[in-house]
C-alpha cells in the first residue's frame, strides 16, 4: 500500500508543480459537467407550452359551409377561430392554400393544416343520411428536423379533438337548451312523454282502422270477382229476358194511353161530384136562413145526405187519387165536420136559448160559406194541378216504356262488351286483392313496432333514473353540454412525478458525462507508470493502483461539479440529493476503472473499445427511448450495459425510491469493477508485448501519436 501512495504522490508532485499540467487537469474536471448541463438545459421542457409556443404551423380554411333553416354555419371559421386562442402552438394563419402550402414546403413551418371546401357539409351529412366522414389535410415538412414532426403531431389530436368538442358541444347546447324552453312554459318531462305515447297510441289506433278497412276492402273486391263470376253466368238467360222484356213494354205503352183516357173521364166524374155538393151547400144555406125557433124536420135529413154521401166520398177519392193529404182537401174536410157539428146542435139542441139559437144558426150560415169556398179550391186544385200532372206522368211512362224497350232492343250486343271489360277487371281485383294482402301485412308489422316503441318508453319512464335526468335538463343545462362534449375526463395520478423533461433526462446526461470524462482522462493522462529512481522496487500492481489514484480523484471532482451544478445550478427535481451524489460517484469510480484497466490492457484499442461500449450504450441503454421499443439486439444487450444500472440507481434519487432497487443497482456495478481488476491485472502482461509492437508500427508511420 505504502507503494501505492508512492506512485500517487509522485504523480501529484508533477502535476502541481506544471502549469500547464494543472490546466488540463481544471479542465478535465470541468469539461464533462458542461456537457451535462448543456444537455439537461435543452431537454428542459420541449414539449410545453413555452417551447412548441414558438413552432410555426400554418393554417388555412377552403370551408364554404352551409345554410341550414336560414342560417349561415361555417365548421371551418369556428375552427380557425377556435385555434386563435389556442397558445400552445404558433399558428400561421395563410390568405390562400398556396400560401398556406409555401410555408411549409420553405421549412417556416414545421407543418400546416388544410380545411376542404366542403367540411361543413359533410360534418353535418348525417341530417340527410348520406353519411360522409370529413377529413382535414395535414401536411409536415420531415426534412427540417426529426423530433418536430413528432412534436407537431400532437397537433392533429388537438385539431381533431377541438372540432369534435365544438360540434358535440354545439348539438348538445341546442339540446340542453330545450330544459329552459320545458322549465319556462311550465312543462314537465312527464307531460312530454305522455303527449309522446298519446300520439303513438292514436297511431296504432289509426293502423287498426286501416286494417279494418283494407280487409274489408279486400272481401268486396273477391265478393265483386264472385259478382262477376255470377253476373257472367247470367247473361245467356239476359239475352232471352231482354227480347221478351221488349215485347212487355210494347204492350205496356198501350195500356199507358189507355190510362190517360181513363184518367180524363175521373177527373170529369170529380169535377160533377164537386159541383152536386156545392149546389146542395147552397141550398142548405137557404133551408138554414128559413129556419125558425121550432125546428123543421127536412133541416135534418139534408145534413145526413150531406154529411155521408159527399162530404167523405168525394173527399177521400180525391186524397186517394193524388197520393197525398192535401192541406186544401183536408181545410175542406175539417170545414165540413165543423159544420155538420154545428147543423147537429142547431136542429137536436132544443134546450137553446133564443140569443143562442140565432148564435148557432148564424155560424152555421159561416160554415156553409166556408164550405163553398173550400169546394171552389178543391176543384180548381183537381183542374189546374192535379190533370196536368197526371197526364204529363203518363206521357212520361210512354216515353220511357218507348225507350226502355229500344235499349232492350240492343242489350245483345251491348253484354258481349259487357262481358269482356268485367273478365279484364276480374283481373284487376285479383292483382288489387294479392297488393291489399302486401299491404296489410306491412301495417300490421308496423304497429307491431309502434307497440314495441310503447312498451320501451313505458319502460324507460318508470325508472326512476329517467326523472332525475330531466330534472338535470331543466335545472341545469350547461351540465349536461360539458359531459356531453366530452363524457369521460381522464383524471391523471402521478407515480413517482417528474416534474419537467430535463429532470426525467438528468441520470441519462449525468451518466453520459461522466463517461465522457473518463474517456477524456485516458485519451490525455498516460496509464502506464515510467521507470525511475523514484519508484525502485515498486511492483506491477502498485503502480497500476497508484497511477489509477490521479484518474478517481479527477473523476470523483469531475462528479462532485457536475452533481452539484445539476442540483444548484440546472435545478433539477432529485427527492434524495445526497443518494443522487453518491451513486455518481460510484458511477464515476466504475467508469474511470473499467476505461483505465481497458486501456492499460490493450493500449489505444483499449481507447477505442471504450468508445465502442460508449456508442452502444447511448443507443441501447434505455436513455431517450424505452427499451422495449429498440431493436431485440438491444434488448438483448440492456442486461449487461453498466449505463442501465448507473442510471436506475439516479432515477430512483431523482424521482423517489422503490424498495431495494437503489442498493440493488449499486451492488450490480461492483461486478464490473470487478471484471475491470481482471482486465487491468491479469490482460495486461500477456498484451505487453503486442501492445509495444503496435506502438513501434503507429510511431514508424509518422501520423499517430
């Protein structure tokens, strides 16, 4: 051990008393905690705010969107502006697509996003049911830089989910808002629904009517095929009624003229009856006026003549013969029961005073007058009225008999055209009675669906969540549009938070660094240990232990800066700085011995070898992207880079620990401190004399050190 220190206090003699020694020796343990730092400062935050703030995208919108009941709406315009309160990118908004498209094509931009002409119109094709998915073009420049385009991708999710929240939200309001149209018109949910089934059920109640209708339809249309069957069956037999049918009428408009004679003659037979009972009324008149207080018998028998014969015979004929009550024949019937009342009183009465008899006698001399006029309009009625018509009904008779037996006359011939337009449409209520059934079948399923809608809203409204969601629209809408637009909120919960991107890459930089420190020792500070007065005696080992002294004290500076510079200058999050500072420095002890031992074995392809495990180490160890994503040669090789350990041993300082990982990673590091005694102490002899063989060929060529 005593050697040891030897071969270091020596090595520190000569460096102390150099300037120059000195300053390459500050340097080296400055130059690697620059590195880190400079590194650790540029990945601070590149994906906040502050740094895609000042990333340019352009953007453009071709929209002319559409007009629906009298309103203009453009998705595009609400989109740009939308995007101009939106900071978290610089957005570059362009006059024209071309402009928009020069922009990036020039790299101004990293990216750039195109809004089509019809955007609206096919956002909003589910109206019609034409649906058309719209799209937006998005355009990104990949030659400007790598990293960009993936930090400018984000800003496809941010478009997208700023115009899906703006549409979904927009719908929504417009549906909440009917929770204020229903709360200020005082109208409950309930009601609505009820109005909802009310409808429905006159729906169905409608549909059973035309069911109802069109299978009754349908029976009248097969009963007419039947008729026809029938009616076609009977028209040979027609034939033979129309030619004797013919023959009946001739004989028929004969016996219509004979009637008009016969009818002359009863009116004149009337008109003579009329005329007896007016002579006799006014022969009655006279008896009544030569009446005296003792009563004359012949009074009587002239009221029963009167009374009998012609005042109900003729009567009643004439109301038979014009098939009606007359109201002058019945005036005239009423007039004479009056007066036979009276005549009746005047001649059987015989307890009648002397003013009462002349009373009587004289409303009887009325009545018979009465009964004149009354005959007088009966006659002119049969004379005036009723002949006319009588005769003008006979001639009419005639005339029909005539034409009715003409069109009998030509029933043959019409029945054969007959018979074939009802055989064409018994074809036709075939077809009709097979679309009737089509059609019934359709109604009857569709108020199968009415009745299964029914049902489900009775369903619906009998929960008791159906109430409360109502209750949610009419109280407070805005609720309703906010879980809407976006229903499911992502609640983040941090496991050992980070709580910027340059404390996440801090181990990564810091590993790298001291690496890289190493690696500068060996490629300035020689490792093998010259003869001299000195050192006499000193064996191999010792001086590869003290020589190694100067390469851990350089390290362990070059850590304490670069530690401390990350904790108090950079600031980076580390929940146990004095861990942070001490797996650094074990970090650093296992670089420097592994670089030193790797040197002092095989010279400068020991360097290089370094430089290689460097290299792969950056690659494949798991410090800017996951391990999982590289390729399995990498994968392969994590299990066996010290980088891995060094830096999970300052991930657990930085972020927090996980039960024993710290002390696990640590206790790993020393195999290869192991390993690098092997190589140091062991390769090394067997190696010398190849290594000066090596050395005597690079020096003879005159171009290496």
């Amino acid at each position: 051990m005593k050697n040891i220190w030897r071969v270091y206090i020596s090595d520190l003699r000569r460096i102390t008393t150099n300037v120059v020694a000195l300053s390459i020796v500050m340097g080296l343990c400055i130059i690697p905690s620059l590195y880190a730092w400079f590194n650790i400062l540029s990945n601070w935050d590149p994906y906040g705010e502050s740094a895609t703030s000042l990333m340019k995208i352009s953007v453009y919108s071709e929209d002319e969107g559409i007009e629906m009941s009298g309103i203009n709406l453009t998705i595009g315009d609400m989109v740009i502006e939308s995007l101009e309160n939106n900071n978290t990118i610089d957005w570059t908004f362009a006059d024209n697509k071309d402009e928009a498209l020069e922009l990036i094509a020039s790299g101004e931009c990293y990216a750039g996003i195109i809004i089509p002409k019809d955007f609206t119109a096919n956002m909003l094709s589910i109206l019609n049911g034409n649906i058309v998915n719209p799209n937006i073009e998005y355009y990104e420049n990949s030659k400007k830089n790598a990293i960009a385009t993936k930090i400018t991708g984000k800003v496809k999710t941010t478009v997208q989910n700023e115009i899906n929240t703006k549409i979904i939200s927009t719908l929504t309001e417009v549906f909440a808002n009917a929770g204020d149209f229903i709360s200020g018109n005082n109208i409950d949910g309930s009601d609505l629904v009820a109005g909802l089934e009310s409808k429905l059920e006159q729906i169905s109640s409608t549909l059973d009517n035309y069911v109802y209708m069109l299978n009754t339809f349908s029976l009248l249309t097969e009963s007419a095929s039947d008729a026809i069957d029938t009616t076609q069956l009977l028209f040979p037999s027609i034939d033979s009624m129309a030619q004797s049918g013919s023959s009946s009428l001739g004989n028929l408009s004969d016996s219509a003229g004979i009637s008009s004679d016969v009818a002359d003659t009863s009116i004149s037979l009337l008109n003579t009856g009329l005329d007896m009972i007016s002579d006799r009324l006014t022969e009655l008149g006279k008896t009544v006026d030569s009446l005296s207080r003792t009563h004359d018998i012949g009074s009587v028998s002239i009221e029963t003549d009167l009374n009998g014969s012609l005042g109900t015979n003729v009567l009643d004929t004439i109301n038979r013969l014009i098939e009606a009550q007359s109201p002058i024949v019945s005036d005239a019937k009423l007039q004479f029961e009056n007066l036979n009342e009276d005549l009746a009183k005047l001649v059987s009465d015989t307890s009648l005073s002397d003013e009462e008899f002349a009373s009587l006698k004289k409303a009887v001399s009325s009545d018979i007058k009465k009964c004149t006029n009354d005959i007088a309009s009966v006659k002119d009625l049969i004379n005036n009225e009723l002949l006319p018509e009588l005769k003008s009904s006979l001639e009419n008779i005639q005339s029909s008999l005539a034409q009715a037996q003409t069109v009998l006359a030509n029933v043959p011939g019409n029945f054969n055209d007959i018979s074939k337009s009802l055989t064409e449409y018994q074809d036709i209520l075939k077809d009709g009675t097979a679309d009737i059934a089509g059609t019934i079948k359709c109604l009857k399923d569709l108020k199968e669906s009415i009745d299964k809608i029914k049902a489900d809203i009775q369903t619906i409204t009998s929960n008791s969540s159906y109430q409360d969601f109502i209750n949610a629209i009419k109280d407070n809408p805005q609720v309703i549009v906010n879980f809407i637009s976006s229903p499911v909120q992502m609640n983040t919960v941090a496991v050992y938070e980070i709580s910027n991107y340059g404390s996440a890459m801090a181990p990564f930089y810091t590993v790298l660094a001291l690496w890289v420190g190493a690696l500068i020792l060996v490629a300035l500070i020689h490792v093998k240990v010259k003869d001299n007065e000195e050192l006499e005696g000193v064996k191999p080992y010792q001086k590869f232990f003290g020589r190694y002294l100067n390469f851990f004290v350089i390290g362990q500076v070059q850590t304490i800066i670069t530690v401390m510079g990350d904790l108090f200058y950079v600031g980076i999050q580390c929940r146990h700085p004095i861990a942070f500072a001490l797996a650094a420095m074990m970090t650093s002890f296992v670089f420097t011995f592994l670089i030193y031992s790797l040197t002092v074995a095989f010279g400068n392809i020991g360097e290089a070898i370094a430089v290689v495990i460097m290299v792969i180490q950056v690659a494949g160890a798991g410090g800017t992207f996951p391990v999982e994503v590289l390729p399995s040669v990498y994968q392969y090789l994590y299990k066996f880079m010290p980088f891995s350990y060094c830096m999970n041993a300052l991930r657990e300082c930085v972020a927090g620990m996980y039960q024993h990982t710290y002390g696990k990673c640590l206790a790993t590091l020393l195999i290869y401190v192991a390993i690098s005694a092997v190589i140091g102490l062991l390769l090394a002899k067997p190696c010398a004399k190849l290594l000066d063989k090596l050395e005597h060929s690079k020096e003879k060529s005159g171009l290496f050190i």
